[in-house]
RNA sequence: GCGAGAGUGGCGGAACCGGCAGACGCGCUGGAUUUAGGUUCCAGUACCCUCGGGUGUGGGGGUUCGAGUCCCCCCUCUCGCACCA
C-alpha cells in the first residue's frame, strides 16, 4: 500500500479486485445472506467466441440494477451460464474436422474471461452450460413428462424448412412476409414431414393474461397479436345433392346475408368430393399447382387471389338458396375449419376475390345511422346462384353491380344489419350475437374461439441439440426413453461431413437401440430439439446446477431442488433484448404452465418484472456488422479506457430501453469524470481557503438531492440522467473544494458520491473505497439513508410573467403563500416597468412555481 | 393495411402533475499552459437581432393565464404482424 500510486491505473485496479471479490466469493449464492432474496436474471449468452459490445450493453446496467437492490438490503441472486446448443458449433465443427463440443467449450472459456472483465457480480458457482449432458437429461425428462401429460406429440403435416440450416423451423422462428429463416435471413420452404410438436396451443387463453406481470407493453403486445384470439361462430352448411356439409368459421355471423360464395382451402379433405364432374379437372389442376407453389410465388406483391369453382352449391343457412363453392389457397387449411363463408361487400378478400371473378357483392350491413327502421325486412336477394363457369356478365344478376362505393365495408362498431330477414336493424354487437343463437338453436351452429398461434414444432435435423428421447420399434412403435435411461447421450465420435444431414443419423451406436417395451431391435429419433428448450427453464436451472448429477430420474422428479424453487422463484427481475419478445418470452411462459400443471413448477407465472433493454448501433447509427465494419470492440475500448469506463459510457448514452449509436468521442466525458473523482480523493487539493460554513451546508443538499434522484433513477433504469446528476455533484465538488475539503460535510460528500457510483464503476469505486476506509468491499456496504429534509430546497426560485413571458425571477422561502407570491411579484422593479401603463386583470400564482400576471 | 413507439441545438440526450426549453456529456470556437501535438484549466456555444428584444421542440389547427407536454388533422422514421375469415 505504501508505494500505492496516485495514478488511475485501472487495468492494474481491476484485475486485483476481480481477483479479491472472486476468492472472498462476495457475489455467490448464499441462502443464509441476512435481507429479502430478490432473483435478477439476464438472459444467458450463446457461445459464439467474443463477446460484442451487445453483450455489455445488455447486461451492464442489468448488474448495476442487481448491485443496487443489494445495497437496498436484499439477499440477491444474479446468475449466469451459456445456451451452448446450437447451429454454428456444427458448421465449425464441420469447417475445422473437430467435435462442435471442443468448438464450443473453448468459446466458453474465452467468454468466461470476458464477462468476468466486465465486472459484473455473477453468481459464477451456478453457472449452467446447456450442452452438458447432466443439463440436457433434464431437457428430455421434461420432455417426457410432457408426452406423458399429452403435450408433447408427433405429427406428419407441412412445415417449414431451412435449406440453408438444412433443419425445420418453429413458425416463431420464420420472420416477416418474406418468411426468412430467423437466423440466416434464407426464405424458408414448405415440406411435408413427420415432426415432434409442443402443445402450446392448449395455454393459448392463459398466455393471453398478463395479470400481476410488470412487462413492456410492447411484450404483452407482440405476444397477444402473435396468439391472435378470435370469437366467431361455426356453421355447416349443406352441400347440395349430397350427403355432405362444409363447416365454416367466421368472426362476422352479422354479414350472414352476403354470402355470395364459400371457399375451400385447397387441401380441404372434401374437395375431391365436391368437385362437378365437369370441373373436376380444373380443381385437380389447381390443388396440384397450390401444393407445388413456392414460397416465393405465393408470395410475389403482383400475385392476385385466384381460385377455381368446384361445381357445387352449398345451401345457405337462412334462405336456403344455393351458394357456389370455390376452392382459393387465400383460405388455409390450419386456420378455423379451413373453409370459409365469403361475403365481398365486408371482406377486403372476398371482395378482391369477388372482383376478380365478378361474383355478385351484396351489401348487408352500414353505419347505423344509415340504416332506416323497417329497411330491408324481407329475406335478402344476395345468394343468388351463379354459373361461375360463364362470364359473370351472363350471369342473371350476378354482374357484382350491388357493390357501389365506399366497399368492402368492414367496420363492425356502430355498424347495423339491413335486408337480413328478421335481423334487420340490429347493431354490432347485438347483431353477432342475434345471428350466433339463431344457428345455434336450428343446431348447425355454435360459438368457437380460435387463435393464430400454432403448435411448438421442436424438432431439428442437427445434430449438436438434445436427442429426443424416442425410440421406434417395428412392434411397439413408437415408445419414449424410460426416465431412468436419461440422458439419451449424444455420440462423442459422430462423423462431420458438410451433407448438410445430421450425423446422428449415420451413426450406428447412436441410432440401434433396444425398444424400451420389448427389448427388440428398434431405433432412436435422431432428431434433437429446438435450442430454445434449453432456455425455456434455465432460470430454474441455475438455483442448482445440474441437479441429481450422475443419478437415475424418476417421473417424480423436479430438475432443479425444490426448496430452493420454493426460497428463490419466481424471477423477481429479468432484462434482455426485444428481440426475445415472442420466442423466448412465449415459450418461457408456456413451460411454466406446463411445469407448474406437471407438479415441479411451484408457480405459474415465472418472471414478475421484465425490461428490455435496446439496440446499442454502430457509429453510422446503423446495425453493427462485420459487412458494414462498424463493429466495436468491447475488449479493445477495455484495454484503452478500463471497464468502468466502458460501463459509465454505455449507461450514459441514453434511456437503457432506447439503444443508440456508438460515439466514439463521448466515451471522453465519462473517463473525465471518473479521473475528476479520483483525483478528487487521492491528490490533495489546493491551498485550502478559509472553511465556509454556508458552503458546507449548500453542499450537504446537493449531496441528499442527488441521493435521492439516485435512488428514484435506479429503480426505473434511468442511468443516463443519473450519471448526468453525479457529474453535477463532480462539478459542484470541484468548485467549492478550497472551501469545503476536510469538513464533515465534504467526506460525507465524498463516499456518499463512491456508494453512489458503486453499482456503476465497481471496480475504481472499490480502490478509492479501500484507499479511504479499508476492511468489508464497498459493494457490500448499504445504500447510505438520504435526508429528505435536505433533499429539498429551502428557497426556491419563481418566476415572475407578464402575459405569459418571463420579466423576473425572485427568490422565496419554500412554501410562500401564494398570495405573498404574488404581493412580492408586483413590488419588483423590472414587473413594474414590464406592466407600464398597462392594468392587471388577473394573476396566476403557482406555489413554489411561478407568478404569471395577465394585464391588458 | 393493422398494431406499438418515436420526431427537441452540429451530435447523444434532459425537462415530475401543463409552469425558466436545451440539464449532463460529446463536438466546436476563443483564451491560458506547452517547442509542438495531446492532456489539463478558463470562457463561450439553439436561431435571429438595430443589443431593446424577437423567434424556436416535424407541419397545421385547438384548449389554456401559460403547451415539448393535453385534444384534433397531417407528414416522417423505427419496430412488430400481415391472406388468420
């Protein structure tokens, strides 16, 4: 300590600290730490090899927020660990002829090196890294546990696929119009294929509450769109001629009157059925162009809705006239019933539709207001049969004329029924309820919700992923690993070939296996899971590290220890990116459910409050990316300016939820600051001059007013204006330091401002902390208590306005009356010359505000 | 098209419930120190101006004693969703 140096050294502070607080164990879990436990959580990184400055921007503030709950007196528990499945440790593995787990651990002990760099207060003991098998056994026990409870199951149907990943996608994981595979921008393509799903669809109505969860809006929002509720009705509807009826689903039964045409998806089972023999033809010839129709195809902007008339009639529901059936793929088979009622004058598809092939568009509903009494009582005109074969032209009626302007109407408030028989007059939502009960009543009919969310598809044909635990035998079946054979293992000697197959599916000693049931030969699902399994219940995880190591599961069983569930969950805060919103967050949400419903989730709601943090941009302002070369470098700036210096920057650019631009100059400002504070403590100051008492005591308030901001701006993430507030305080220090320094009320100064920026700058805050007091870390001392009655000012400055401009400002006791506010308001000089001639007619006083005068 | 959010100096951004617009920082300008550059320190920095003041928060209207903030209309940008019946 004697030959300590009075230079800010922070490569050399922060490697003996780092070391310090690693062996003294300060930032481990500890039941037994006196205060509330509080679980704050980021969202565990993927092993790619360096660590970008994302990842600082991420979880940075996320550990100050975590340092300071502690300093408030809770027991907190701030995890980490790596999602160490995945895509590229393959294609590495590939590249280099190497094992994806030598690719992987190897990023991971760099990675290690660099977030602890950061000098977060990671509970490093709990780390958790996904690909190890004690961690995936549980993967595939939970997956067990939920084929048991029946919601987890196989499936042959269309899917979607990657050919550049050379795997199936989840439908979350397929982005925008363009359907680009969410991790390598390639269009995805439709195959048919046998594949394990998850029963997400089963919670779709829990998902949908949000109730005592303290997230983004935006979150809820996304989320409540993606699951996309509709109430509608059911309705068959007969087929003419035949023993048959369609079903179809619509969320307006008040637009009953004008169906002009129904459509059928064109895999809908009945339309080989249907077809006239006259346009069986034609629909052969269009079910066989839908199904061979890319993606790209069926998206091109220039594409129309096109369909083809199957020759049938399907009867309407109220008038019973004939309404012709078409086939179009703008009606798909996985959404309702895959058959729709079409009402052009209200649908904007059916009426582009209608359009296209000049179907008749019968108007039924308008504005209320619009709608006469008694308009239109007798049974509506609009199903009218069509030869759809013919020109619409020679069509009788069918000319599509009764459309007009301002159609397709497809307001639904304030809108009414009119030439809809009985049902005239009625106004949303009376009328879709009116027309529910009557389908309901005749029994053809009844009420149903649907939601565009689909099932978890998880199966992946990659190899570096948690097999899943399935077997197929000639005589059983297909039969799940028995729980006490987990972990189905992943071969440490599979073979690397760029095929683009999964190895697992070549490798002999993977794939024969005994069937479970009857000991005969039979093989194993080479498929593996989704990697967002992994991060669907690390949180739980991460209280006891690969729990039952080395022993049998049981359906019993809970993958983490239960008492510890019961102490730690739920999640009290987690932070991460936006771009989690639905994935991530969606699935999280539903294995809750799930886990809760199997017995091992004591909760059901497993993360109280959620932040997400945004985007940290490249100088340009745009992406950072290695194309554009705007990457920055976190360990480069570290090595230039120190941690600390990075982590003050990062929080000092902006709101933690906005993102910004990465300047490389404004990093300038906050290493001034952190030199202005250090050589504010360990250089002395200049000549002292004579101790100023009212100086003293001005820099007593703003050291209570900046702790209280501090204190409030902590709690909602606002790190830029409380940095911005502790440099105030810096300059204040600066200014009044002759006057002040060695008073009580300058050191009360000095490690109020170090406890205060302790969460911030863990590191130089530590050294100044021990340079002046010696013994316990700063970071385990408490948030000092602010002096609420010197928080606030004694005096205040109001402003005095004439007519709404500022003539003066006068200072006044906190609290002054208005009525002296405004008596002192008009005795001032520069009001007076303001006034002139000109008479007061009113004056506004605002308390500790202003005086406003309105004269004329 | 639907949904969410955002438009404030040269830049990042402040501004509680409607009450001094531009805190804090970057950059820039001038000065001091320095052989020079850098560092550091001091002063200045929204715009216009006849130095009294005037104008300013994407544009236009409105409410109010008073609007960046509230209401209506419009424009622009970002994000999410998009044949979901």
């Amino acid at each position: 300590m004697s030959t300590m140096s009075d230079r800010y050294t922070p490569a050399e502070i922060e490697a003996r600290w780092r070391q310090k607080w690693e062996a003294e164990g300060i930032y481990e879990l500890d039941d037994e730490r006196p205060g509330k436990r509080f679980y704050w959580l980021t969202m565990l990184p993927y092993p790619s090899g360096d660590l970008h400055i994302g990842h600082w921007y991420a979880m940075v503030p996320s550990d100050a927020g975590a340092r300071f709950k502690r300093m408030t007196g809770h027991n907190v528990f701030f995890p980490i660990g790596f999602d160490a499945f995945g895509l590229p440790a393959e294609n590495a593995a590939i590249k280099r002829n190497i094992h994806p787990r030598e690719w992987t651990y190897a990023n991971i002990e760099r990675m290690r090196g660099q977030l602890k760099s950061m000098g977060a207060m990671f509970a490093w003991r709990n780390e958790v890294i996904t690909c190890e098998p004690e961690y995936y056994k549980w993967n595939q026990w939970i997956f067990r546990k939920l084929f048991d409870m029946g919601l987890a199951y196989r499936e042959f149907a269309p899917v979607d696929f990657c050919p550049s990943c050379n795997t199936t996608l989840a439908r979350e994981q397929v982005v925008g119009e363009a359907r680009l595979c969410e991790r390598c921008d390639t269009p995805v393509v439709k195959k048919e294929l046998n594949q394990w799903k998850l029963r997400i669809t089963r919670y779709a109505e829990e998902l949908l509450d949000f109730s005592g969860l303290e997230w983004p809006e935006a979150v809820r929002v996304m989320q409540t769109n993606w699951i996309g509720r509709s109430e509608g009705v059911e309705f068959e509807m007969a087929v003419e001629g035949s023993g048959q009826a369609i079903r179809v689903y619509t969320t307006r039964p008040d637009t009953i009157f004008g169906i002009t045409f129904c459509v059928l998806s064109p895999e809908h089972p009945l339309v080989e059925e249907l077809a006239a023999p006259a346009q069986r033809e034609a629909v052969r010839a269009y079910r066989e162009q839908a199904r061979n129709r890319s993606e790209v195809e069926r998206m091109s902007e220039a594409r129309e809705c096109d369909g083809v008339f199957t020759g049938a009639y399907a009867r309407h529901p109220f008038t019973g006239k004939p309404v012709p059936i078409w086939i179009a793929d703008y009606v798909l088979m996985g959404y309702g019933t895959g058959a729709i009622m079409a009402v052009p004058a209200h649908d904007s598809r059916d009426f582009t539709f209608a359009g296209r092939y000049r179907l008749p568009i019968v108007p039924v509903v308008r504005p209320a207001e619009e709608v006469r009494p008694g308009e239109g009582v007798r049974p509506a005109d609009g199903a009218r049969p069509v030869d759809a074969a013919r020109p619409a032209a020679a069509v009788p009626g069918g000319d599509g004329a009764a459309g007009g302007a301002g159609l397709p109407y497809t307001e639904k408030e304030g809108s009414a029924m009119f030439e809809s028989g009985p049902f005239s007059g009625l106004v949303w939502p009376e009328s879709f309820r009116a027309v529910a009960e009557a389908l309901e009543k005749k029994g053809t009919g009844q009420r149903s919700v649907k939601y565009r969310l689909r099932d978890w598809l998880i199966s992946r044909q990659r190899m570096w992923g948690t097999p899943i635990p399935i077997v197929y035998c000639k005589a059983c079946g297909t039969v799940p690993v028995p729980y006490e054979q987990l972990p189905v293992r992943l071969p440490d000697d599979a073979v690397y070939k760029p095929t683009g197959e999964s190895p697992l599916k070549y490798h002999e000693g993977f794939l024969r296996t005994a069937c479970p049931a009857c000991g005969g030969p039979a093989e194993r699902e080479t498929d593996t899971m989704d990697t967002f399994v992994c991060s669907s219940w690390y949180m739980y995880a991460y209280l006891s590290p690969y729990w039952k190591r080395g022993q049998r599961l049981a359906p019993a069983d809970t993958p983490w220890e239960p008492e510890r569930g019961r102490q730690w969950l739920p999640i009290d805060q987690y932070t991460g990116g936006i771009e989690h919103a639905i994935m991530h967050l969606l699935y999280l949400r539903f294995f809750a459910y799930a886990l809760a419903d199997a017995g091992a989730l004591p909760l059901r709601a497993p993360v109280r409050r959620l932040f997400n943090q945004g985007i940290i941009l490249g100088e340009d302002n745009e992406k950072m990316s290695k194309s554009r070369g705007n990457v920055v470098n976190p360990d480069d700036i570290v090595a230039r300016y120190g941690a600390d210096a990075v982590r003050l920057y990062l929080m000092f650019i902006g709101p933690w939820d906005q993102g910004g631009p990465w300047n490389p100059q404004g990093i300038e400002g906050v290493v001034r600051f952190l030199h202005d504070i250090w050589y504010l403590i360990v250089r002395p100051g200049p000549a002292a001059a004579p101790a100023n008492a009212a100086r003293a005591t001005e820099l007593r308030r703003a050291v209570h007013r900046t702790l209280k901001r501090a204190g409030e701006d902590y709690q909602s993430f606002k790190y830029n204006t409380l940095i911005a507030a502790l440099m105030v305080l810096r300059n204040q220090l600066k200014t009044c330091r002759a006057e002040t320094e060695g008073s009580p009320a300058w050191e009360e100064a000095i490690d109020t401002l170090l406890l205060m920026m302790a969460p911030l700058a863990p590191y130089a805050t530590e050294e100044l902390w021990q340079r002046r007091h010696r013994g316990a870390s700063i970071h385990v001392q408490p948030w000092p208590r602010c002096d609420p009655a010197l928080a606030t000012e004694a005096r205040v400055t109001v402003i005095v306005q004439v007519n709404g401009k500022v003539r003066d400002r006068i200072e006044l006791p906190l609290g002054t009356p208005a009525d002296r506010m405004q008596a002192a308001a008009l005795e001032q000089p520069k009001v007076r010359d303001a006034l002139g001639k000109l008479a007061v007619r009113k004056v506004i006083a605002v308390e500790n505000k202003l005086v406003n005068i309105v004269a004329g």
